[in-house]
C-alpha cells in the first residue's frame, strides 16, 4: 500500500522494472480512483532513479502551483500504473500504452479529524411484523 502525504510532494519507489518493457526509456501512467467516489484521475508521472529492481516516481498531491493529483485527505485509493511510449498520454486506451504494470491501493493522510454527523431521530414506534 503506498501512503502518500496530503498537500505534498511525494516520492514512492515502486518495483516495476521486472516487469517493463523499457524502464529506463519509457514513462508511466498513473491512475488513482478514490474507492468512495469511484472517480479517476490519471497523469504521467516524473521518473527519477531506475535501479536493477525498482523505479522511483515522484508526484504532487493537492500542491498548490504544480501539475498535481487532486485528492481527498484522509482517504483510500485504487491506483494502476501503466508503461506508456508517449510522455503526454493520459488515456489509459490510447494506442501508446504498452501494458498494465502494477495495481494497487493507496492512503492519503492528513491533518483533518472525522466528522461524524447524527442522523434524525428514529419513529418511537417500531412494528414488528412476524410470518407464521
């Protein structure tokens, strides 16, 4: 599970070399979708060291003045890495895609604390009904 940081640059190190086509050459598409809202958010992501086992990604979450992912804090995502040969794409269909990598889930953490809201008050009668 990746923890990524609410209103943050974020760096995660994930192992997708072995499973690449060319990780050194092409990029990665990275598709979140909150598992509340079912909605889905996908950008090519920044490549920075690729090592023999594991390449490592960098992204923004909700940071203000950069290119970054918009997320609800304190929430849980699905998220599919695709290798891509095209460094714009963000059609996870389009014809540059070379093939799903990884899939995963993913936590947003941050400052805020759970609202709990009480619902209105249930009928002070309740009928029971039984099938003899």
């Amino acid at each position: 599970m990746l923890k990524l940081n609410h209103q943050a640059f974020n760096t995660v190190y994930l192992s997708l070399v072995e499973n690449s086509v060319n990780a050194i050459d092409n990029y990665y598409l990275l598709e979140f979708t909150n598992l509340q809202t079912r909605e889905s958010e996908a950008r090519v992501v920044t490549k920075g060291d690729v090592s023999y086992r594991s390449v490592e990604l960098y992204l923004y979450v909700n940071f203000v003045g950069q290119p970054s992912y918009t997320m609800q804090e304190m929430s849980f995502f699905k998220y599919n890495i695709y290798e891509q040969t095209s460094a714009t794409n963000t059609d996870v269909n389009d014809a540059s895609v070379l093939g799903l990598r990884e899939t995963g889930k993913a936590w947003v953490g941050g400052t805020s604390e759970v609202t709990y809201i009480k619902q209105e008050e249930a009928y002070n009668t309740n009928d029971v009904y039984l099938k003899v």
